[in-house]
C-alpha cells in the first residue's frame, strides 16, 4: 500500500554499505541512513540512483 501523496518530494539516501533507497522528505530517515543530496520526484531520484549506483555490492562485500 502507497501511504504517499503523488506529488511528495523524495530524497536519496543512502546506508553505511552504500546502499540507496529513496525517502519521502519530511519523514524522519530510519536509523543507519542518511541524506545522498538528491531532491525531487520519485522517478527522479529511482534515475539517479541508477547513474549512481553501479556496483550493487554491499561495502562490505568489495573490500
């Protein structure tokens, strides 16, 4: 179930083993993660997650 408006803001976040995720802004982030930087649309931030995120290994597993 999608509790969100259409038209709500997200952001990028991002986790400690660089995993992204997108975020409504305005929502307090679940702990572990914190703001990349990017604010707009959902789709927006999904297509700038995917520039972004090439490798989908957790940081733990590329060292």
């Amino acid at each position: 179930m999608n509790d969100t408006p259409a038209d709500t803001a997200y952001q990028v976040v991002l986790n400690d083993e660089e995993q992204y995720s997108v975020w409504p802004v305005g929502r307090p982030l679940p702990a572990g993660w914190r703001a990349e930087g990017t604010v707009g649309g959902r789709q927006a931030c999904l297509d700038h997650i995917e520039t972004v995120w090439t490798d989908l290994r957790p940081l733990s597993a590329r060292a």
